[in-house]
C-alpha cells in the first residue's frame, strides 16, 4: 500500500537546478535512503515533502491527498510527516520533556497533563527518561538527536523524514542514533531518510535511492546494490 507519491519534483535557486524531476513512491512501513554527494538536492528533496520548501512544479501526495502545499492545513500535516534535523532543532530554554511537551500542547491541543504523562513516554522510548529535566545543553549529541527522534514519534506521525540525522555526531554517538532508528525501521515506521551512512543503508533500507545533480541515478534493494558490478 502506497502512503506516500513524489511526482517529478523541479527546484531551482536563481538559476541552478537543485531538482530535476526526481518521483518515486513509498510504501507504508518501508525505509528509503537517500545517498549522493553534498549539495545534490537530497536535502531540498526533503524540505519540499515536509513544505519548508515549495517545489516549482511537480506535485506531492500522502495517502491519496495532494500535499504539495497545505496552505493554512499545514499544522495538520505537519502532524502526519515528521522531521529530524542534523542540528536537532531543540529549544535550548526547555528541559528535555519540556520539549516533547510543548510540541504536544502546541501542535496537538493536548493539557499539560496528558502532554506530560506521553513527553515521558517517547522518552523512554528513545531511552531518554533518566535525561528528562536535563536541559539540551546538558545532554551529548547523541541524547539531543533522540530527543528530537521523541518529539517527532510524539506527533504520532505516519512518516518521518531524517536529514543527516548524524553528521554532526561522532562514531559513537552515531551509532546510539542509528540504533533507535533501527529499532523504529523494525517497527514499521515509514521512514525516508538522508545520510553518508552506508552501513545503516545497506542493513535497514528497503531501497537505496543515489541522487546525483537533483536526480535519482540508481535505485535498488540492498542486495541489488550489493550484487551490482
Ligand atoms: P544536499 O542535501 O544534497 O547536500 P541541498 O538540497 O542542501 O543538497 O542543496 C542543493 C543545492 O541547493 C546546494 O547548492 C545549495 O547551496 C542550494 N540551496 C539549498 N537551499 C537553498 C536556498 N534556500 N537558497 C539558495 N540555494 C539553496
Ligand atoms: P543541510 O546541508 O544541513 O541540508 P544547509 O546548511 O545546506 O543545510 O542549509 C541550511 C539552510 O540554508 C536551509 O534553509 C537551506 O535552504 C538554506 N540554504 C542552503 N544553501 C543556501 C544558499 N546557497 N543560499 C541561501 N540559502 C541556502
């Protein structure tokens, strides 16, 4: 079942082409990874299918309903596809429940209590529950990036979206992260995701997209990629 259709996405800034017709769909429950050199269009790519960016043409459809721009429905959709920044996107002046909270009174509507009693939740979902009045600038990287995995799973969402989620991580801390998205891949999580990381590509994706100059060039399974020449 398909839950989410790319369809031939063009982007320009001024006069460089950042997206040239990339589609592809996703089937609900698949992880896709994006890999290609820095400045091909993944991160764009993505930003167009959570709306911080408007495409020129081409259109975006979650679950047969076109999303490409949402207009004032936007806070709606926002709900529905998630998104995990490379530099994790927190608010430094809140503890780290309070973060996942606030997004839930804000976005949701939800009381301060019901909001409180699921922030713990995802928490220790992401095995963050002893850090939760810590704030962001006492936490590693590593607890930063999945507390802002929390507080995107909070939003109940039906994909999320991972740019470069650890690039700004050493090997270490990477690999807590990888782990947690392992774990939701496991758990049938829609999941498009940017990264260099090879190794986590090749044991989690269902399929590897490579974009090179705002394309798809090669798609395939891991073990097509594998077995390829
Ligand atoms: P990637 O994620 O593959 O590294 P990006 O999507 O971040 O690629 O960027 C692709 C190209 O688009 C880069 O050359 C980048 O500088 C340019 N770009 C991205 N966002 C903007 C913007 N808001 N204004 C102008 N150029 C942009
Ligand atoms: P990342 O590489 O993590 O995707 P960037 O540093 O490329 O992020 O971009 C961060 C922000 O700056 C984004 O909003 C992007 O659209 C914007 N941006 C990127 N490149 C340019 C550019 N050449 N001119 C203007 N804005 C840009």
């Amino acid at each position: 079942e398909i839950i989410l259709r790319v369809e031939d996405i063009h982007k320009c800034y001024g006069e460089t082409e950042v997206l040239n017709g990339v589609s592809f769909n996703v089937r609900c429950g698949e992880t896709k990874v994006f890999i290609g050199p820095s400045g091909t269009g993944k991160s764009t790519l993505l930003r167009c299918i959570n709306q911080l960016t408007v495409p020129d043409s081409g259109s975006i459809w979650l679950n047969d309903e076109e999303v490409t721009h949402s207009g004032p429905l936007i806070n709606q959709f926002r709900q529905k596809i998630g998104m995990v920044f490379q530099n994790f996107n927190l608010f430094d002046h809140l503890t780290a429940v309070g973060n996942v909270e606030i997004a839930l009174i804000r976005v949701k509507g939800m009381n301060k209590a019901d909001a409180r009693k699921k922030a713990l939740l995802e928490l220790s979902q992401v095995g963050l529950l002893d850090k939760a009045n810590a704030y962001p600038a006492e936490l590693s990287g590593g607890q930063a990036q999945r507390l802002s995995i929390a507080r995107a799973l909070a939003m109940d969402p039906e994909v999320i979206l991972f740019d470069e989620p650890t690039s700004s991580l050493d090997p270490e801390l990477t690999r807590e992260v990888l782990e947690v998205m392992r774990r939701l891949a496991r758990a049938g999580m829609t999941m498009l995701v940017v990264t260099h990381e090879m190794g986590f590509a090749l044991s989690v994706a269902n399929e590897i997209l490579f974009m090179e100059h705002g394309k798809i060039v090669e798609q395939g399974s891991p073990s097509d990629i594998q077995t390829s020449p």
